[in-house]
C-alpha cells in the first residue's frame, strides 16, 4: 500500500511540483493584489417578460455600478461581463416600481457590488397592439416645366404597425421616405421604406414600397387624360 502511494506521488513529479510551484504564485499575487474600486454603468436586463406586454418608454434604462475588488481582476473585467437583472414575472399594465439591489446584480468571482445607482427603477406597461394603417407618400421636388403633380400612389396602402397601444391608437399613418419628383412629366415610380415617427411603434415586415407620381400638364383638370 504504502509502495504504491510512493509510485502515485513520484509519477510524473517534475510536473505535479510545477504545478504546485505555479498555484503557488498565483495564490501569491492574488493574496497580494491591492484592492480597488471602479464604477461601470450596465443596462437593465429584463427576466421572465409577460407576453402581449410593453415597456412603454424608448430609453434603455441603465445602472451605474460601483464595485470594489482586486485590482488586476478589476483591469480585466470586460463590462459586458456585469448584468443588472430585473424579473418582470408577474407585471400588469399600469406603472410599477423595482427595487433595484447589489444581490441582483451579476458579477464575477472575487468582484463585489458596493452601491447601484439608481435603487429603483419606475417602469410603465401597456397592452401590445397591433392594427393597419394606411402609408401616406412624402414626394418632393418640382415636376417638369408646365407639369403639376396630381396624385401619389402607394403599393401596398397599407401596413401593419404595432407597439404600446395607447402609441398605436395615436399613429395616424406611416410615411414614406422622401421621393423627389424633379422633372417628372407624365408618371414615375420609385422603390422606398415607410417607418413610423414614434419609436416605440414598430413597422411589421421590411418590404419596400413602390410610390408611383402621376402628373399632368398644369391646365389639365385633375383626372382628365
């Protein structure tokens, strides 16, 4: 028994004394390593969401996070590495109001949470809503000498938007980006995005939308050839 312990611990034994030299130093320049403090600011994680709900603002909320510990680990901390976590499980449309605590933010190894600014984070929620609405065109520019612009013609009209709802009720149209008309005489068509100037309203799909101007020489009556 006790031969074969002595072969356990010979085998190999330049290798397990390095081994043991280098856990050796790093306990060593750990023990030694002064200790300080940083401040990072990490963006608010959302856990567990409620479906068909909407976090009704268009800014990101962040936290600023002071930490103190090791000095070298504290150099080679990478800042996506610290996460601040809020559950949402649970949530209901209306205003409701987090606490915000250094247990809920997630650190690594030997790196302490010492304040999180702020403590609490307000939060407002609506109900998701989706519904159509029609795409107005935006042209500019001016059509050719004796020519006058009589119509605009979006394809598809329509697009599906969707968002909080009290910003989808409030949504009129989507608008078109700028097609410039200059010179046109008779009908053009371009190929553009449509986007909605709320932020929080999202624009379902990313098909382009085809704007078709029609002119007509200016003593013409609107809808006469």
């Amino acid at each position: 028994m006790i031969g074969r312990l002595w072969h356990l611990i010979a085998d190999n034994a330049s290798l397990k004394i390095a081994a043991l030299v280098i856990a050796i130093l790093m306990w060593y320049g750990v023990a030694h390593d002064p200790v300080a403090e940083i401040t990072l600011r990490a963006p608010i994680e959302f856990s567990h969401p409620p479906k068909d709900l909407e976090y009704n603002s268009d800014v990101m909320p962040q936290a600023q996070i002071r930490l103190r510990g090791p000095a070298r680990v504290l150099r080679e901390l990478q800042p996506e590495s610290i996460r601040a976590v809020i559950d949402l499980q649970g949530a209901t449309p209306g205003e409701r109001t987090y606490d915000i605590t250094p247990e809920q933010i997630q650190v690594p190894h030997q790196v302490e949470v010492m304040q999180v600014t702020p403590g609490r984070l307000h939060m407002i929620f609506d109900t998701r809503m989706s519904r159509q609405v029609p795409v107005k065109p935006r042209v500019v520019g001016t059509p050719a000498p004796g020519y006058r612009i009589v119509s605009a013609i979006a394809e598809p009209a329509t697009l599906t938007i969707s968002g909080p709802s009290r910003h989808v009720k409030s949504v009129e149209s989507a608008i078109t980006d700028a097609v410039d008309a200059t010179g046109v005489a008779g009908h053009a068509s371009y190929q553009t995005m449509a986007y909605v100037p709320d932020p929080l309203v999202h624009v379902s799909g990313t098909a382009p939308i085809r704007v078709i101007v029609n002119t007509q020489p200016s003593s013409s009556k609107a809808g006469v050839p």
